[in-house]
C-alpha cells in the first residue's frame, strides 16, 4: 500500500487554489500500522464533522475526502496555527487488500480506516542494499 501524492493533487486546481488543495493535504497526517489481519489507518483529522467524510474506490486507489459543510463559521483569526478546512488523501492498494471489506469509523478526531488482508495474498517484501 502507497500514498500516492501526484494522485492527491489530481484536479482543475491552477495558481494559488492549487497551492492551497496541496497545502490543506498537510492538515490531515496518516498513519498506518500493520496487524496480522490487516493494515489499520489513521487520519489525524480533529474537529470535523463524521458526515462529511468521504472514502471511495476508484481501480487500485483509495481516496479520502472532507468536504466542510456550506455556510461554516470563519472567524477573524488573530493568530491560527491549525485549520478545519478540506481535504484530500490518495493511496494505492495492492491486490492484497479485500476493497470489499474496507471500513471506517470517526473517533475523538481521528479516522480510523481498516484495510482487511486476503489470507495467504500478501504482498512479497524484499530488501534493497544501500550503497
């Protein structure tokens, strides 16, 4: 599984607006671990509204949305180090991944995404020297 960064910023996004999307990327951090069963993820998204999300499947790449909700209250910051603003994620998944089974759930400002493994598909690491 890959975060895939050029997939993050696909879209009519010219000039600043483009600057901003990538920009509003950093706002949502991701971690991910493994267990024996599954890869969990966890997008650090504090301060947003569970219904807003947005988790699709498009060929191999798993995108995460948050779209904030019309009419959100902007107040005339005096100083702001941190933002409730949209944003977007993008990960490839390899084929040991079961889409089918993907399931996600929103607590204490954290999205948790569970990627089930098929049994017996995982994917084959190998180790690369470094010269």
């Amino acid at each position: 599984m890959n975060y895939n960064q050029s997939c993050a910023a696909k879209g009519n996004y010219s000039g600043n607006r483009r600057h901003l999307f990538i920009r509003s990327m950093q706002r949502a951090a991701a971690n991910i671990y493994k267990t024996e069963t599954s890869f969990e993820m966890l997008v650090f998204a504090p301060g947003r509204i569970k219904e807003n999300f947005s988790l699709g499947m498009k060929g191999n790449e798993l995108t995460i949305t948050y779209t904030p909700p019309e009419g959100f209250p902007r107040p005339d910051w005096i100083m702001r180090e941190y933002s409730r603003g949209g944003f977007a994620r993008s990960f490839t998944l390899d084929d040991s991944i079961d889409t089918s089974r993907i399931s996600a759930k929103y607590v204490d400002g954290v999205l948790q995404v569970s990627l089930p493994v098929i049994a017996g598909k995982e994917a084959a690491s190998q180790e690369i020297k470094v010269s």
